[in-house]
C-alpha cells in the first residue's frame, strides 16, 4: 500500500478510535447514572448553568432525562460498550492496516447505509447529509483499497 494510501486508512482508524473511545466513555458515565435520579440531576445542572428552564431545547432535555428508567439507563450502557467495542476493533485493525478490518468495516458502516438514508428522508437535515456523504466515501474508499489490495 502507498504512503498515502496508508495515511488515509489510518486518518480512518483514528476516526473509528475515536468514536470507540467516546462511546466507552458514555457508557461509563450512564454506569454512574444507572441508580440516580436523572430528571434532578439535569435540573440542578440547569439552574447551576443558569439556563432558561422554559427553552425549547431545556425542556426537551428535561423531558427525555424523566423519560429515563433504569432499563433504558441499561441498554444506553449496553449499546455504549457494544458499539464502542466494535469501533475500537475496526480502529486498531485498520490502524495495523488488516484486510480483515477494512471489509469489517465496509460490511459494519455499509449495514448502516439504510437507516441513514431513512433517517435523513424521514427527518431531512445537514448534519444527516454529511454523515451520510461522508459514510459513503468511506466506505467506496475501502472496497477500492480491497480490490486494489487483491490485483497487485
């Protein structure tokens, strides 16, 4: 593989690892949250922060923390450490530049190409659109990379 082949797979993996960490972190900190009031605490932090309780974005917040039950707390936890798992061993495969990781990822992130289209006709926004984008290139990069990788 060329250097900057490489260089780009690895840009790759440091976004994968990346995601992997910051999911494990949520899932540490749901940990912690798991036998606490969750509507309270984001209360207090609204008035510590001295944020308008009667915002749209605060109430929404307010609304989905009571919606939290120790179940839902759970499968955020699961979730969390599942998918945070799964991109710490796309990040280090790809990092270490495996063929094996570079089709775990096209097969992961292409599964994922579906709802991410649903989701952005269902509720159309920029954000949706560049991940969107941005999951496509990655994945069509890597399939070239494969091929390539198989005909030299």
């Amino acid at each position: 593989m060329k250097t900057s082949q490489t260089t780009v797979v690895r840009l790759i993996a440091l976004f994968k690892l990346l995601k992997g960490i910051l999911l494990i972190a949520v899932g540490v900190a749901a940990l912690k949250l798991l036998h606490t009031d969750i509507a309270s605490l984001v209360e207090n932090w609204v008035a510590v922060l001295g944020l308008d309780q009667n915002s749209r974005f605060v109430g929404r917040a307010l609304l989905t923390a009571a919606a939290l039950t120790p179940n839902r707390v759970r499968d955020l936890i699961v979730g969390s450490f599942l998918y945070g798992g799964l991109f710490l061993t796309e990040g280090v495969g790809l990092w270490l530049l495996k063929r094996w990781a570079m089709w775990f990822t096209v097969i992961i992130t292409g599964s994922f190409l579906p709802v991410e289209i649903y989701e952005l006709v269902r509720h159309p926004s920029a954000g949706k659109a560049g991940i969107l984008v941005i999951n496509l290139v990655l994945v069509g990069y890597l399939i070239r990379r494969i091929r390539d990788g198989r005909s030299g």
